[in-house]
C-alpha cells in the first residue's frame, strides 16, 4: 500500500509543475510556450519535483520563476547565474535551471554569463531572446539588429549585436543549442538535451514580443519562409533544408555553400555532416549567414550547435575536496584554532 | 625602555617592560617576514604584544625609493600591549630612503641600526638627501644610539661558499637583522631556525643558508662589542591558557570556520581578491578537507550573488570584501535582505573613496554598512575591535545570520587585518551554540506553506531546496506577509518594511550589554569607539586613569541594533567624545539616536591614532 502510494506520488503531470500564481504575461508572448514546453518535458525528466530550482533575473522572461510549482528565486537583474552557481555548488543533487533574458544576460549580466559557462557549472540556462527590452517597454538590447529603431534608438540603433551562440561557444560553453518558441515540439527535444547534458546547457530560445518586437522570428516558424529560413540540425545527419528537402550545405574550405541535391552529381554524402563535437564547425555554423559566399544568403541553424561533456564546476569541487580529505584528513577543530604554533602560560 | 642593570652576562642586559622595535627598508628586503618572525618568536616566549605591517601598495615600487619603503613594527612588553607604539625604541633602517621615512618617530636616544650599504651615493639621492649628505657621517644623528653596519657585506661573507647566487645572498641580509636583534633582546633563534627549515623543506641549502646568516647575526652582536647593553622584556603575566599568534584576517577564517562546525552548517565563501581582504579567502581555500567550499567569483557581485545561493540551498555563507567591492555588493546585499535569507557580508575597510588608500586603514564605512542599500533595508552591523576580536566577531556574525534569517555586516579595517597579537584559544565548548533549524513541515494553520510566516523574534522559516513538499517561489520583488506571494498592495508593503526593520531591531535582545572597559559608570569625560581603535583608546585611557583622571572607555562591537542599555549609559558621562577614523560616522549615528552632545575627534590619514594623541584630546576635555 505504501508502495502503491509512492508510486503514484511519483508519477507528476505537467499540472503539478503549475503554480498557483496568475501568469501576467501579455496575450501572444512567446513566453507561454516556454512555460508550456517545460512543464510538458518535467514530469518525466526522472527528478523528484522538490529537486527543480529555477533561478531568474529581472525582464519579462524572469517571471518564469513565480509560475513554476518547484523551489524558486525571482533574483536581481543580470545575476540569476551568479546565484544559480552558487545552488549548485552547495548542493549538486539540485536540478537548476535558469531563466534570463538577452538584456539580462547579454548585458547587465554578461560578465557572469561568460564565466558561468567557462566554469560549466551543472546547470541548464534558458535565455529568451527577443532582441529588445519588453518589462521597461521597448529599448533596443545587445542582440537588437544595427539600425533597430526603438525607443531609445529613434534614429536607429547604430550597434553591432551580439550573436548569443558565437559569445557562448567563445566563453568555452560545453552545450550550445537554438530553439524557437513557435516550435514546441523542438523546443521540447532541445530542453530534453540540455537537462540530460552534464554540465552547463545554454539554450537560447528566440522568443517573440507581440508588444515591442512583434515578428522577429516569424521567418523561422512561418510556413512560407520556415524551410527556406531555417536549417535544423541532426547530429551525424546532413545539413538540409529547403520546402522540399531539396536544398543543403557544403562547405568548401571554411566557406558553406547552398547547393541543390541531385544537381552535378550532389548527393547527400557530399553536404556538411553536422557534428555536434566539433567546435571548429560550431562556430561556422553560429555565423553562417554572415560567412556565406558573397551573394548568398544561408538560413538560421536550429537545434544542438555543439554539445561535448566536461566534468561540471561542482563535481571537480567535490572531487578535490574529497580527494584532499582522503589525503590529510579533516582537521579538528582544535587544531585550526591552535595554528601552527602556540604556546601556554 | 628603562629599568635595572644586569651585569652578570658578558654583555650587560637591561630589564625593560615594554620596547618598540621597527624594521624599515625597501619593498624588497623582506622586513615583514623580519618582523613577524621577530614577533613570533617574541610571542612564543611568553611577552604580549601588537604588530603593525605598514608597506606600500605597490608590489615593487622602484628599489630605494621613500614610495618604497615597507615596514613592520612590533611593541611587545611584560604587560599588556595593546597597541604597536606611538614611537620607535629600536629603528632598523636597511637603507637611506626608510632612515628618511621613519626617523621622525624614533625616541630620543634610541637605538638606531643603520645598513651602511643603503647609504651609498645612488640610495642617497634615491632618499632625496642633498647633494653630498649622509646623515650617517654629518654628525645629525647624534641624538640617538647609532649602529652603522654593513649588514650586506656581512651577510655575504656569512654566505661565502654556499653556493648561492648573488641575488640569494642579497636575499638573506633580513636573516642577520633578525638575529641581530634576536641577541639585543636576549631570545632565543631556535624558533625562527625551525620556522625556515619547514619553509625551504624542499631547498635544505637555502634553509641552511638563511641560519648561517641568523647565527652570524647573532654572533656579530655577540662579538662585535659595539652595543653597549642587551635588552630584557620578560614575559606578560596574561591569564592561564593557550596562546598562539593572530592576525585579524586569520581570524575571521577561523571564526567563519568555527561558526560552521559548530552548528554543523557547511560553509561556502564566495569571495573576489581585493585589499586587505584576500587574506580571507586565502586563508579559507586551504582547509577543503573540511568541507569549505571556497569560490573565487568573476567580480564582488557574483561572490555575493553565490553566496546567497548557497544560504538558499542551505550552507553557511559569507562573502568578504573591502571598500570598492562592498560598492558592488549592495545592491545583491538588499536582495538578501528582502529574501531574509542567513548571509555574512565582511568588509575590511581600507582608505577610500573609490582606489583610495588600497593598503592603509580607516573606518570610513559604517554609514555605509548602515545605510548602503536603496529602500528601506535595515541589517545589522559588527564590528572587531582586535585583530583577536575578528574570531569573537565573525563568530557572532555567523550566530546572528542564521538565528535571525538576515544578513549581517562585519567590519574590520587594514589595521587589524594584518596586525598580529597574542590570542588565547577559546575552547569549543565557551563558544555560544547557534540555534537553528530547516522546516521539513508545512507550517501554515491549514497545513499550507507560509515561507514568510515569523516567530516570536519575527524570524521566518530557513526552507531549503530539495525538501519535499516546500516548493515555493521567493524572490526581490515585495512580498505578501505570511504566504511570501508577490505582492504590491500598499499597507502590505508598509506592513513589510517595518517587519523587516523590527526584525533587526529584536536583535539586541540576543546580544550582550554594552560594558566598561575601564573607568567607572559615572565620569567626566566617556570615550566611545569602535572596531580597531579599541588599543589606542584603552592604553590612553589606562595611561589618563593611572594618572588619576576621570575619564572613561565603552567600545562598541554591535553597531545595529546598539546594545539595549547602550542610551542608558551614555547617561552617566557629563561628555562623550568620539574618536574615528572618519569624519564622524558612529558620532552622527549616536548624536541622532540618543540626543546626546557627543563630540567627535577624527584622523583620517591612513594610520591609526597614537596613545599620545588620543591622550592630549581627552585631557583638552577633561581641562574644558
Ligand atoms: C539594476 C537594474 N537596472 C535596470 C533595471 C531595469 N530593467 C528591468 S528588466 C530590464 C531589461 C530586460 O530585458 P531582457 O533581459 O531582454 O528581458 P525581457 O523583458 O525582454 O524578457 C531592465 C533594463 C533593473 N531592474 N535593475
Ligand atoms: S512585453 Fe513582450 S515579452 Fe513582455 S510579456 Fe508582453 S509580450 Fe511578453
Ligand atoms: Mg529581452
């Protein structure tokens, strides 16, 4: 009977991951289809419920937190990675996730999103990407597109953006993936992956702001434009793409080019194999658009740009602390208060 | 430095009860690991005493140069010693640049050790003496007892044949120094000669070298004849126990450390280096074996930011910093303040603002701690008077964090950070518990959760990630009291703050009274001070007390809240005066909060107050 009940207790539906708090996102934001890929994909990710914790900064996207029934913290802007760090490294048993945005962790965070990839902490970090500030209602951000007219760009933004994928694979990121909100079945694949990886999972999830942003990403989910927009990666599988499959990529030296199957003896064998170890090729793919031959014009990868596991943050902690235990000991109390040397009156 | 004369040794010894010695030189001629061994050793037989490290905050500024110049003064005596000395009995000044520097504040007659092989025309001219002057020939040092040595010279022939390259010989000329002086005050080498065995354990003929050197030092005092008289300070009577030497920074590693053995709590620092904090962090990494999790962040931001996911996830946690890193902490300290979640913020101050002065002291930071967040963000503030009162107050840093959900401010400053004194061991068993306990149950009337619900101190629950059933969302945005839900309703937030502020306030409840530390409860004059300049302001008032006048000393360790019978003792004083490192920061906050006419005295220039300034001030109030 005890058995039969913790069983069932076990067994969790997507409601169980819903909390009580009235979502108070705008009509239309992508930001459901987050919430709803997760609490989807969570009941059977194998983890007691009690073992979540969503770690948050500050923006539209960081509100995430309230409505998800598992520990949380709804944090400060542009420092949900710092503190997630600090879960982790306290207690590693801890499933951790953390939700950001592109100003939260591009900008005022950018300094501890680097490191937190560097340091590869056991963690699973969700950056929604809607190329503007929404929560202080529309101001350009690090990934809004040079000549971006917002409101504190009326003229037009005169910055280079960063690219999310090419910063995350040079700050020495172990797990590089790309989702899109509008596509829930993908996003679940992808949000599966990074829960399995060890070690810390940067997804960006391009996500749209009806309100100061609306359409960003159309291109990519669109059925129009979708197959020729976007290319979604297999591991070992090649790179096609096109309304028809009809379309791949090879790459000649370091340059890709589009080519059509079928056309002068192109097989599938001849395309770029996408390899999800290769880190050369990951940053080609995270640039590919800007390093096509001239004229050409590439779409935007989707899915695992690079994944290849190293031992987490945490886990090397605790494996030196261990070994240095097993080595000399703990050292009583007694013993440190007294130091190297002492003497007794 | 005077008593009775001992003439049964070849070279006759004078008893003294208290002497300070001051090693001067370049960054690079090692006079700091001089002093602490001298002290150490000092310490180890049996005197008590206070060390002073000052050194500039470059690494190396250029060689021979007054920027320089780095030094380390140590007064020890068979009574208490309570601060370094206001001035030098004894002055070794390795070359012209730290003669320069130090001379003002060498006693008339005192011993003066002077390396003649810094005096050369180049180390002259680097000390900026006019052209063709050298006060070791002109006849200007007449006041005082100078020995002119060519501890160079010596040290090398001391060094013939060891095999050592020029540059180790040159190296090693601190060691003659130390067993110079080893002899002049009648100590023993063995203690040090171990010290550098253990040390160079892996380089026996460096270690072997650095004694040849200490010996011959101690041998050129011995047979050189030109000191007239040995010194004697025999050992302090202090109370019976264990002792071992201390510096402030170790200290408080070692009371973090302790706080979390003691409540079983594992301790995790998030910590980013910054002077004359490092010390901790380092300190802390060495002792993995029990358990610390010491992390070093990318900034002060993301050392706080983990440290509070860990007092999340349950551990002891504390962050330490100084001035320019406690800036970058503030707004990460309010969130910890509206989580009320168990953290230990440690600043030791250093001059500011912003780079300011990195390696000298001051108490400029204690609106700061006290006010430095936006919104209404009350937390409490401690402060170490010693660099052995950094234990006590880390300690209680730690009790009060998690007994009272909140993070707590310790401040310290570069003075007694690096100063070193004589500590006797606390046993584990005088160390007050710390009481707490994680929910593992609702503890809401309808068995729901109430994450914000407080006790009878107004303390809410400590709910760590991973207990099953807990789930539940806190964060920076105001929330709802009892269920913790985000909640913008106006009496609510109200309701709120003056939770929080309450909460703080209890605190002085579950902290000692205030006390005297000499004079009587009723008196003229009441000094009132915090943190370091506890020794100068008890040696001045002892010196005034003994001298038979009415004065009075209260230090404070615990800012916020003030102790519970602080206003009531203030009563007794017909004046209070304020002496600080600051423009007047307890004074403001002792003038707004008790209405009382306090009068401040300040220094602010990087060093700490001198008995005899301390003692002229007060006199002009006691005469006023
Ligand atoms: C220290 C600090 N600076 C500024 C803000 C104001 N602020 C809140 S959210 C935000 C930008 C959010 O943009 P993003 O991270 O892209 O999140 P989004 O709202 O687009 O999901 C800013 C500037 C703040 N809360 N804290
Ligand atoms: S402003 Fe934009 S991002 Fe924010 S909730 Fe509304 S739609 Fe979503
Ligand atoms: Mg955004």
């Amino acid at each position: 009977m005890q058995v039969a009940l913790d069983e069932r207790e076990v067994k969790l539906s997507p409601k169980d991951f819903v909390s009580g708090q009235e979502v108070k996102w705008c009509p239309g934001c992508g930001d459901y289809s987050i919430l709803k890929q997760v609490q989807t994909i969570f009941p059977d990710l194998g983890i007691p419920k009690e073992n979540f914790v969503f770690i948050s900064g500050i923006g539209c996207s960081s509100r995430f937190t309230y409505y998800m029934d598992t520990y949380g913290m709804h944090s400060i802007h542009g420092r949900a990675v710092a503190i997630a760090s600090g879960v982790k490294m306290a207690n590693p048993e801890l499933s951790v996730w953390v939700i950001s945005g592109d100003g939260d962790s591009l900008s005022i965070g950018g300094n501890h999103f680097i490191h937190a990839l560097r340091k590869n902490f056991d963690l699973n970090y969700l950056m929604f990407n809607n190329r503007i500030y929404s929560l202080t209602k529309g101001q350009y951000s690090p990934t809004s597109e040079r000549g971006k007219v917002t409101k504190t760009t009326p003229f037009g933004s005169i910055e280079e953006p960063f690219n999310p994928l090419s910063l995350a694979l040079g700050a020495n990121a172990a797990f590089v993936a790309r989702t899109l909100d509008r596509d829930p079945k993908h996003m679940q694949g992808v949000l599966r992956r990074a829960h399995e990886f060890k070690g810390a999972a940067f997804v960006e999830v391009l996500q749209n702001c009806p309100i100061f942003n609306d359409g960003a990403f159309f291109a990519f989910s669109d059925k129009n434009t979708k197959n020729e927009e976007a290319i979604f990666l297999q591991h070992g599988q090649p790179l096609v793409f096109g309304n028809n499959a009809e379309k791949g990529i090879l790459l000649d030296g370091l340059t890709p080019r589009v080519v059509r199957l079928g056309e002068d003896g192109i097989s599938a064998s001849n395309l770029w194999i996408h390899d999800e170890q290769d880190k050369t090729k990951a940053f080609l793919l995270a640039h590919l658009d800007e390093i096509a031959a001239e004229g050409e014009h590439m779409p935007e990868p989707f899915g695992i740009i690079y994944a290849r596991e190293r031992l987490p943050y945490e886990e090397l902690m605790e494996q030196q602390m261990r070994a240095i235990e097993a080595r000399s000991g703990r050292i009583p109390l007694a013993k440190i208060l007294a130091g190297n040397r002492t003497w007794t009156i | 430095m005077s008593a009775h004369l001992d003439t049964s040794h070849p070279t006759p010894v004078i008893e003294a009860e208290s002497v300070v010695v001051r090693f001067s030189g370049d960054s690079g001629d090692g006079m700091q690991l001089t002093g602490i061994q001298f002290s150490d050793t000092t310490a180890l037989l049996g005197n008590d005493l206070s060390t002073f490290p000052d050194y500039p905050s470059e690494i190396r500024a250029p060689g021979g140069t007054i920027a320089g110049v780095s030094g380390f003064q140590v007064n020890f005596g068979s009574r208490e010693v309570f601060t370094p000395g206001d001035a030098y009995d004894v002055l070794v000044a390795m070359n012209a640049a730290a003669l320069k520097v130090e001379l003002p504040r060498l006693k008339p007659g005192g011993i003066l050790i002077a390396n003649t092989a810094g005096f050369d025309r180049r180390s002259l001219e680097l000390a900026q003496y006019p052209d063709g002057v050298n006060p070791l020939e002109d006849g200007s040092l007449d006041g005082f007892t100078l020995h002119k040595i060519d501890i160079s010279k010596l040290t090398k022939e001391a060094l013939t044949d060891s095999g050592l390259s020029a540059k180790e010989v040159e190296r090693s000329k601190n060691m003659f120094v130390l067993g110079l002086l080893f002899w002049l005050f009648d100590k023993s080498t063995e203690p040090s000669i171990q010290f550098l065995r253990e040390k160079f354990a892996k380089h026996p003929e460096l270690a072997e070298a650095n004694v040849r050197v200490i010996q011959s030092g101690w041998n050129y005092g011995e047979n050189a004849e030109i000191f007239p008289s040995r010194y004697r300070v025999r050992p302090a009577t202090l109370p019976a126990g264990t002792y071992r030497s201390i510096t402030g920074n170790q200290a408080i590693a070692i009371g973090l450390i302790t706080a979390a053995e003691r409540s079983g709590l594992p301790l995790f620092l998030g910590s980013y280096p910054i002077t004359p904090a490092t010390d901790i962090l380092q300190e802390l990494s060495r002792y993995k074996a029990n358990g610390v999790k010491t992390f070093q962040a990318e900034d002060e931001i993301a050392g706080i930011c983990a440290a509070i996911g860990a007092a999340y996830a349950g551990s002891l946690a504390a962050t330490t910093t100084s001035g320019p890193g406690m800036a970058l902490k503030t707004e990460a300290a309010g969130l910890a303040t509206m989580l009320e979640l168990p953290l230990v913020i440690v600043n030791v101050q250093r001059g500011g603002p912003s780079t300011g002065l990195p390696t000298k002291t001051e108490q400029a930071d204690l609106l700061m701690a006290m006010y430095g967040r936006h919104g209404e963000a009350p937390l409490p503030v401690l402060a170490a008077a010693s660099p052995s009162d950094c234990f006590s107050m880390a300690y209680e840093a730690c009790r009060l964090a998690v007994e009272h959900m909140t993070p707590v401010v310790l401040l310290s400053d570069g003075y007694i950070a690096n100063g070193a004194e004589p500590w006797r061991i606390p046993s584990e068993e005088s160390l007050q518990p710390i009481r707490f306990e994680f929910l593992h149950q609702p503890n809401g009337p309808d068995g729901e959760l109430r994450p914000y619900h407080r006790d009878e101190r107004g303390v809410r629950p400590w709910i760590k990630p991973g207990t099953k059933g807990l789930e539940h969302r806190i964060g920076g945005l105001e929330k709802q009291s009892e269920t913790g839900n985000v909640s913008y309703e106006a009496l609510n937030h109200e309701i709120m703050v003056r939770q929080r502020a309450e909460k703080v306030e209890r605190i002085a409840q579950n902290i000692p009274p205030a006390t005297l530390d000499s004079g009587a409860d009723k008196a003229h004059v009441l000094v009132l001070g915090w943190g370091s300049t506890y020794g100068s302001i008890k040696t001045a008032v002892r010196e005034l007390l003994s001298e038979g006048c009415d004065v009075a000393h209260v230090h404070l360790r615990y800012l916020n809240p003030f102790p519970a019978n602080l206003g009531a003792l203030l009563a007794g004083y017909e004046q209070i005066l304020v002496p600080e490192m600051n423009t007047g920061q307890l004074l403001q906050l002792i003038r707004a909060k008790y209405l009382v006419p306090a009068v401040g005295f300040s220094k602010i220039q990087g060093q700490p107050f001198t008995t005899g300034e301390l003692k002229n001030r007060i006199l002009e109030m006691l005469n006023s």
